[in-house]
C-alpha cells in the first residue's frame, strides 16, 4: 500500500463517524454532564434577561404568521424564516412567542456542544474535545445567546454542524454526506441570509478534496459537488422564489444592502425609507477609509469576546506539535470559513453578534492549547518531585479547573452583555409598553415610534416613526388613527424631545401622557395625539 493510502486510511479513521452504542462515542458521560451544566448556566442567564431586540417584535410577526397562515410579506423578506417556524412549532407549549423564541435559543445552545466536541475530537481526542465543549457550556457570548429572541444560537449550530458534515463528507467521500453538509448550510441561510455565502467556498473545498483530501477522478468530485450544491438548493431555493415574487427581483434578502459598506441605495422594505450602507457609489478613498474603520472595529469586537490569552492558547494550541498531512488539511479547511466570515464582516456593519459562530472554531484551538498547558504543567511538576507525573483523573480535574479559570477571566463581558447601554433603552421601552397596555385597557393600540419594542410589550400594532419634521409626524399620527406615539432620546435617529420642545409638541398637537427613565438619562417619552389642534 502507498504511503499517501496509509496517511488517507489514518486521516479516515481518526474522523470515522460512529453512532451510539457501547460505550457511547458519540454522546458519552462527560459530554451529557457539560450539557446539563450550559442548560444550568443558560437557565440562570435567562433570569437576568429581561428584554428582547427590535428584531424580536418581526420574528413573533412572523411566527404568528406561520400559525395563521397569512405572513406579513414584507418582514418575510428582510428576516429569514427558519426561527421563527421553530417558534410556531412551540407555541402550542409556549403561549407567548417571546418565551417559545427564547426555548429554541436555549436548546440550540445547548445542543452546540455536541457538534463542537465531535468536530474536536477526531483531531485532539476525548479529553479536549471535551475541554472545547466546556469552553462553549460557559464562554459569556454564548451563553448570552442562547438565551436571546434572536437567530445566532441556531446559526452556531447550524453553522457549526455544517462545517463538521463537510469535513466528514471530504473524508469519507460519500455523496449522502455531501448533501447533509448543503442541506445544513442551506438550513443555515434560511436562518441567517448572510450565510448564503458559506456555501461558495464549501464548493471550492468540495472541489479540492477531490485532489488533497481523498484522491478520485473528476466526475466523481462534480458529483459530489451536485450533491452538496443539491442539497443546499433543496432548501434555499423555495424560499429565494419566495423573495423573487414579493420584491420583483433576485436576491438573498430584502435587507441585505443596509449592511453591506458602500452597497448602492434602495427602499427599505420595513419602514419605506431609501436606506444604504454607506452613500451612493462612494468615492474610492471614502469607502477604504470606512473599510479601514471597519476592520478596526472589528478587531475590537473580537479581542473582547477573545481576547489575549485565548489568542495565546489557541497559538499553543495550534503549533505546540508538529502537523501531519491530515492535520494540515483539517486546519486550513477551517481556516477557510473563520477568514470567508472576518473578511465577509469587514464589508458589512461591525456587530458582536457576527462573531457567534466563529467561536467553536476559535475555542477548539483554544481547547488544544488548554491540554498543551496542563501537560506541561503536571510534567514540570512531577520533575520538581522526582516523582512519576499524576494520573488521568488529576489532568481531568486541571482541565476542568482550566476551564473555569478561563470563563471567569471573561465574566466582565457577560456583565457588558447584560447591563450595556442598550439592553437599558430596551428596559425603559419596555415600561412604557406595559404602561401603555394597562391604558388601552384590553384594546390592541397602534404605536408609531422608531423602534417596535414598545408595541412588541404593549400587546399593539406598530407604525414606523419616520424622521420627518414634527408638523408631518402629527399629520401622519392622525391620518393612520395612531393611539400613542413614542419618541426615545437613545434611539438612532430619533432623539426624544427635550423639555424645552413640550410646548412646540403640546401646540402641534401631541400630547405628553408619561415620561419613562428621564431619572437615570434615559428619557422614553409617550405622546397621545390630540384629534385636532393643540393640545388641551
């Protein structure tokens, strides 16, 4: 047998998908305990979120609107539909679609961790897979996540599954494995639209394995490329007919241009408003420069949520030991999608948010570097004694106590995570929501603000505020029977009225019913417009 046999049997074997049996390799004993310890950590977390996202308010819409039948085309098109299906699939056990959004956050939180220690072990084995899987149960983003109204902990799972499937189907080179990994990756996409992009260099790598990874001819790597582009087009297209009916034209999202840096302008299918993400055709020097701010932004957001000792770990981790062939290969095919997401994040707006899935990447690096450390640390140590080093059970429990160290060093940005400046907004949006729900007394009031929150906790219907002039707000108030209006002084692009405006806004016709968080500087004010003339 060749040696480039002998070094595919081995790269084969050490990635060889097995199912639940004796001594249950897929899911054992640890794994199952650092599940129940992130649904601890997540069930905690939920206790100290409150408050859901302006995205919230779209996907309960739209989960309504996959229990009744009737979706409201014009969110289905900005926001992609997946999550909020999985939503309507709970709400016979959730009557409240914030509570069944937050449940399918959490499981998929939760279920991140098998994914993650199946991707790690074939290259490290049990103990720091089982390390990685840990780091996921407790790394703050994550765990913040998992617990939100929003798509990113079932984009990580998805995510992350995908690339696991893809690397499985370029090691076995089986076509029901290549048409799992597109199905995911389209699953994904109708999760979160920008990871329609995954599946361009999925089909590169598709491509080169059938050179690098498992050496067969030219029609057998096209077909395994029609499988995985089959099964990514199974799910996709449906939903891209979809859009191409509503909007009239091709494309991945009705949204998408208002995050891409210098994308030309177009109407905003929510609020009806000409929207870009930069200016339209920017100068070259102008869209560099806003490129540059990006990145750096980007660099910031990223050393907070890993910061510089994961970096140095995940180096150790990395180059501590010599690479094999299969090791080379395995690296640069993850390699591929943490640089196609930085680079693809550098175009759009820097957000936390986009740096999720990267961390089941990034922490298995982290996770081998953790290993690297504690084996050095208990071999030194037994030198110092002139003594054989200790057994397993000591490196389990300093590999646990690694791992512990390294979620508290973080515990700063789970606190920014909950208490940051507009998870406190939100707060006060959702007072006055509430507050506007007692006085509508039963009846489903419309709101016109620039944020949906405020309709999303008032039980009411939502009107956009358009940043017009004051006398075309009350117009337009009055014209679509608004009951309350709804001006927040941290809201972009519509700052709340100062006291000294009260009199220009009681004159127009817009009457102060109640100011909410002015105290702490975080000024919600609510308005109900007088039918005609001033204020009384």
């Amino acid at each position: 047998m060749s040696d480039s046999s002998e070094q595919f049997n081995r790269l084969r074997h050490t990635h060889r998908l097995r199912f639940l049996g004796r001594g249950s390799a897929l899911f054992p004993a640890g794994l199952l305990l650092l599940g129940l310890t992130a649904l601890i950590l997540r069930i905690v977390a939920l206790v100290f979120n409150d408050v859901v996202t302006p995205d919230g308010y779209y996907y309960a819409a739209l989960a309504k609107g996959f229990v009744t039948g009737r979706l409201p085309g014009e969110f289905a098109v900005s926001w992609p539909p997946l999550y909020p299906a999985l939503i309507a699939l709970f709400s016979p056990v959730f009557r409240e679609p914030e509570l069944a959004g937050r449940a399918v956050s959490l499981l998929a939180g939760c279920a991140l961790l098998a994914p993650t220690y199946w991707l790690v072990k074939g290259s490290f084995g049990h103990r720091v897979a089982l390390i990685a899987a840990g780091l996921v149960a407790a790394h703050p983003l994550l765990v913040y996540f998992s617990v939100q109204f929003l798509t990113e902990a079932t984009h990580t799972l998805l995510f992350t599954g995908a690339v696991y499937a893809g690397w499985a189907a370029l090691v076995r080179g089986r076509l029901k494995y290549f048409f799992l990994t597109g199905a995911l990756f389209g699953a994904d996409y109708l999760t979160r639209h920008e990871a329609f992009g995954y599946i361009l260099p999925m089909a590169a790598l598709t491509l080169a394995g059938g050179r690098f990874v498992r050496r067969v001819g030219a029609g057998r790597t096209l077909l395994n490329l029609g499988a995985l582009l089959l099964g990514f087009t199974f799910l996709a297209l449906p939903y891209l007919v979809y859009i191409r009916r509503e909007t009239g034209a091709w494309g991945i999202s009705g949204k998408a241009a208002s995050h891409i840096l210098g994308s030309p302008r177009y109407r905003d299918a929510v609020t009806g408003e000409p929207r870009s993400g930069l200016s339209d055709n920017p100068p070259p020097k102008v869209l560099l420069s806003r490129l540059a701010k990006s990145a750096k932004r980007q660099f910031q957001l990223l050393n907070m949520v890993f910061p510089l000792h994961f970096v140095l770990l995940a180096g150790l981790g990395l180059f501590r030991r010599h690479w094999t062939r299969g090791r080379l290969i395995k690296e640069l095919y993850l390699s591929v999608f943490v640089a196609a997401s930085l680079l693809g994040y550098v175009l759009a707006v820097p957000n936390v948010r986009f740096l999720v899935p990267l961390l089941p990447i990034l922490l298995r690096w982290v996770a081998a570097g953790v290993s690297e450390l504690v084996v050095w640390g208990l071999g030194s140590e037994a030198r110092v004694r002139g003594k054989r080093p200790k057994g397993a059970k000591w490196r389990d429990a300093a590999n646990a106590g690694a791992v512990v160290l390294l979620t508290l060093s973080m515990a700063p940005l789970f606190v920014y995570l909950l208490e940051g400046d507009k998870n406190i907004n939100y707060r006060w949006q959702k007072q006055a929501g509430v507050w506007i729900r007692e006085q509508a007394g039963g009846r489903e009031p419309l709101i016109m603000a620039r944020s949906p929150l405020t309709s999303f906790y008032s039980g009411g219907r939502y009107v956009y505020l358009p940043a017009v002039e004051l006398r075309e707000v009350v117009e337009a108030a009055r014209s679509k029977g608004v009951d309350f209006v709804v001006f927040s002084e941290r809201q972009a692009g519509q700052p709340s009225p100062t006291p000294s405006d009260e009199n220009d806004f009681a004159a127009s016709g817009l009457c102060l019913e109640r100011v909410f968080g002015k105290e702490q500087g975080y000024r919600v004010s609510v308005y109900r417009p007088h039918a005609a003339g001033p204020c009384p």
